[in-house]
C-alpha cells in the first residue's frame, strides 16, 4: 500500500466518492420509481417498500459501525463496505422480480450504514473544525456534481434503456473507488474496541426494522390495519428497551449520552425533522412530474437536477459566513426558505412548464444549501475526540430515519381518503397537499433551530479559524 498522496488529501478524495456513489444512487433511484412501479405494478404508496427498505437496513447496520471501525479500522471497514454497495448495487440491476429487487435494496442499505458513518468519521478525526468548514466549500462540488447529473443520466438511462441501468451506473464507480482506498488509504484507528453490546445491537436492529416496516406499510395497507399498528406499537417498545439497556450499560453500542449535550441533541433534532421536507420534496418532484403532468422520465430528471446547483451556491457562502454568524440563523434561515419553496410547488399543476419547475428546484437548493453542513458542523462542536466515531455514528441514525419518514409522509398524504383508481394515480389536489404539508414541517423546524444555542459553535469556528490562518495553504 501506497500513502504518498499524504491523507489530509486522501481521506477528503474517499470521502467525496464514497458520498457521490451514495448520492447518486438516491437521485437515479428516485427517478427510476415510476418505471419500477409499472413494472411490477405498484402503486405509488407501495413505492415506500423499495425506497423505505434502504433506509431500514443501513438503520439497522448504523449501530454497530462505531465498534467495527475501532475494532478493524477505518480503512478496512471502509473498503468492505464500498465492494459490498457496489456489489449490491449490481445485483438491484439484475433483480428478476420485486422480492429480489428489495432483498439486493437491502444488502445496500446494509453496506451503506457502515459506508456513511465510516468516512464521515475519519474526516472528523483528520481536520480541525475550522479546517472542515472551509473543507466543505471545496468538497461541495463534487458532491453536488452526482444529484446534478444524477437525475440526468437516470433519465436518459431508463429512456434509452431501462430502470436497471440506474443501478448498474455504480458498478464503475464503486470500483474506482475500492481501487484508489486500496492503493492510498492508511488505516485509522485512535483506540482499541472494547466488547461489543450484543444485546444493544439485537434491540436495536429488531426495533429500527419493526418500526420502519409499520412505516412503510402504513400509507400501502392503512394505518389502521391490525399489522400496520402492531409493528408500529412493538417497534416502539423494543426501541425503548433498547435506549434502557444503552443508557445502562457500560459500553453500549450507540453512546446515547452523547445526547446530553443540548447542542448536538438540538442539531440532531433539527435534521431529523428538517430533513423530512427536504427529501420529501426530492420524493415527491419526479413523481409528480411523471404522474400529475404525464411528463417522462427524462424529463423528471432534466427538471429536478437544477436543485444541486441551488445546494452549490449556498454551500460558498456558507463556509465563508459560518464562523462569522454561526449555525443557527443560517439553518433556521434555509429552513423557512424550504417552507416557502414549498408553497411555490404547492401552485403547480398540470399546466406548469418545466422550466419553471426547474426553478423551484433551485430555489430548493439554495435553501437546502443553508442546513445541511451547519447541521452537521455544529453537532460536533462540543463533542470529545474519542466520541467523534459514535457521535457521527448517531448523526447518520437521525439522518436516515428522517430520509426514511420523508416518502412516508408524503404517500400517506398522497393516498389519504383515496380508493380504487385514485390510489394508483392521486388527483392533482394530493400533490399540492402534501407539499403543504411538508411545508408546515419545515416551519415547524425553523422556528425551533432558532432557539438553539449555538454559542459554543461560533467560537469552536472562530477560534478555529485564528489557529488555522497560518496553515491555510496545507488544507486546500
């Protein structure tokens, strides 16, 4: 093995990879979704089966990421996780039916919760906070690259070709990826693992995937049905037996503690709620395009992609205010900027020209752009070195679940009081409800980030920032 590239470098290259693969695999799904449900005939409430399944699984995975990566090292943990997704990634591809396409869904997810938290953790433990928001304007690019072209290359994909093909474009990506972390990636480890909490684990995984599953049946079957309520009511209990025994023991599997700290628990609150908006709306577009206008799917992902470049702009002017201001007016900012993107897309209807909602889109990003770092920059302020690995292993958690409440939330509203023909194709009035909806949530969470009290973040950055003038060169 190879580390000459120096991994101030290499660590910062894995990371923006590792998160375009994942990127990208979202936004392509996302507009695969119509294609995928005519295939199999699903309605679109049936659709959160395929898309919930993901956020499930990395759930269930999530939790035991902390003590693998110490116990085996960020390098190896890594690398494992990046041939697994790749893998898995060809295997949605080849899926014959629908129980095959869920099962290699899931094999993702599970690859996907130790990929995420994995390389979020080696960049904490390589650079300052202040050298992570400047960071984040460089590795914003690229990262806004994939759910540019995503959307894009997904439609041309399935028009050309079909849904399938959405899942093989990983393969090569994937691949480059292992290869480079195999050449020039140094292992990472600050401490020995100590026992791993089975019993924490088994609670929490039985918990997370009961739980989600009454939330992805819920908007298909009803909420009301006998099975819907029991997963919900046994996720429920076995989630709080879990959050006993991890509060209890002395080495738990997810260091719940952690959310003592009022900062990084008003952090993660914000991004579980805010994110539900958010992804709801990235949900709910090539849906509505596709479906309410009878748009293709090329022309839901030409339409949908200009959200990246909104998410680029703000991102530049986020890492240069952010020591300055702090996290809490520009993620309260952004997040009723979302709210009102919301009403905007509430108007359209079926006579709204595309590049209008190419705009909206925009706008998205350019308030999507003010939550997504802070969030995470600000969750780590006053967290200690040694739970950098678990901290970012519970930011991952809250993330996904609200990813995983997004497209329940809308299809629930989608086919709320709907029967027969309306459930496979929702009236146009669904659609504006539920952007309503996700805009009362957005709101809702705007209001709350402003009383966060971010004192604590704007000096780690600004005290940051003094120390790390001098060096500014050996960053970029």
């Amino acid at each position: 093995m190879s580390t000459r590239l120096g991994q101030r470098r290499v660590v910062p290259i894995m990371a923006v990879l590792t998160t375009f693969i994942c990127i990208v695999d979202g936004a392509i799904t996302i507009v695969a979704l119509p294609s995928i449900a005519r295939e199999f005939a699903l309605t679109p409430a049936a659709l959160t089966g395929v898309v919930v399944v993901y956020p499930v699984c990395l759930g269930m995975m999530i939790p035991a990421s902390a003590w693998l990566v110490e116990r085996y090292g960020g390098r190896r943990m890594l690398l494992l996780s990046l041939a697994t997704f790749t893998a898995a990634s060809g295997l949605c591809g080849a899926a014959p039916d629908l129980p095959a396409l869920v099962a290699a869904r899931a094999l993702q997810g599970l690859a996907a919760g130790l990929l995420m938290p994995t390389s979020q953790a080696l960049l904490f433990r390589t650079f300052t906070q202040a050298e992570q928001v400047r960071l984040s304007r460089l590795m914003v690019i690229p990262q806004q690259i994939a759910p540019a072209i995503a959307p894009l290359i997904g439609g041309l994909l399935i028009t050309s070709l079909s849904w399938r093909w959405v899942f093989y474009v990983n393969v090569p990506f994937g691949t480059l990826a292992v290869l480079f972390g195999l050449l020039f990636l140094a292992e990472h480890r600050d401490h020995t693992a100590g026992r791993i909490d089975v019993p924490g684990l088994l609670l929490l995984g039985a918990g997370t995937a009961t739980l989600m599953y009454g939330v992805c049946a819920g908007p298909d079957l009803g909420w009301g049905r006998p099975q819907v309520l029991a997963a919900l009511a046994a996720g429920a209990v076995l989630l709080a037996v879990a959050v006993r025994h991890e509060l209890r023991t002395g080495e738990p599997i997810l260091r719940l503690r952690l959310f003592r700290d009022r900062l990084f628990r008003d952090t993660n609150l914000i991004s579980l709620v805010g994110y539900v908006p958010m992804m709801g709306a990235m949900f709910l577009g090539p849906i509505f395009i596709q479906e309410a206008r009878g748009g293709t799917a090329l022309e839901s992902g030409s339409t949908t992609f200009t959200e990246a470049f909104g998410v680029l702009v703000t991102m530049q002017v986020v890492g240069a205010v952010y020591h300055r201001i702090g996290p809490r007016v520009i993620i309260g900012t952004g997040l009723l900027g979302v709210a009102g993107v919301m009403v905007l897309f509430a108007t359209a209807d079926a006579g709204t020209g595309l590049w209008t909602f190419r705009f909206y889109m925009f706008l998205l990003g350019l308030a999507m752009g003010g939550v997504f770092i802070p969030t995470t920059i600000a969750s780590f302020s006053t967290i200690d070195r040694a739970d950098i690995g678990h901290a970012a292993t519970l930011n991952t958690v809250v993330r996904q679940t609200g990813n995983a409440l997004a497209p329940a939330v809308v299809t629930t509203v989608l086919v709320l009081g709907a029967s027969g023909e309306e459930r496979l194709h929702p009236p146009l009035a669904s659609y504006q409800l539920s952007y309503f909806v996700l805009a009362a949530v957005a709101v809702a969470a705007a209001l709350f980030a402003f009383t966060v009290p971010d004192g604590p973040a704007r000096t780690a950055a600004a005290t940051g920032a003094r120390a790390a003038r001098p060096r500014r060169e050996k960053v970029g």
